[in-house]
C-alpha cells in the first residue's frame, strides 16, 4: 500500500507499507517492489537498510522492516501517483 506523507510544490513522498490480508502491517517483509508512477515521475526510492547494497534503480526497491519511501516529481497537472506490484516474496 502506498500512502502520501508529504506534498510539496513539486515532490510528493509515498510511504510504501506491506499489509497482510486483513490490512495490518507486517513489519517483518523484506519483499521486492516494482513502482511505476502513473502521474509525475519516479525521482527517488530508499528503504532506510544501511546494509542494502542491491544496484540503485528507480523502479524497484526491498522492503525495510516491511517499508520503502518514493519521492514522485509531479506532472505539469500539478498530480502524483504510484502503482506497486510484487516482484518477489523473501
């Protein structure tokens, strides 16, 4: 699940959550994520994992204690949006 933390004039920040099926966190995933970005652009990613050395990219990040961050630059509509899919269960 992605929620809006922060909307700025140009950036909005996404807190990225692993819920299970009846929608409580679970603060134990370390599960990759794909993020694409349905309006504005992907600028950002991080999990906060000081050990993380995985490649930086801007479309797919682990989970952290069951939580990622995405820094979205919005569109000329002034919008930010993520879609997240599951790229693998750790």
């Amino acid at each position: 699940m992605a929620t809006e933390i922060y909307s700025g004039d140009d950036f909005v920040l996404f807190e990225i959550s692993a819920l299970d099926e009846n929608a409580y966190a679970v603060p134990t995933a370390c599960d990759d994520i794909l993020v694409t970005s349905e309006k504005g652009t992907v600028v950002g990613l991080g999990n906060g994992n000081p050990a993380d050395i995985s490649d930086y990219n801007l479309c797919e990040i682990s989970l952290f204690s069951g939580k990622a961050l995405a820094i979205v630059a919005k569109d000329k509509d002034n919008q930010a949006a993520i879609s997240l899919s599951l790229k693998s269960v750790k």
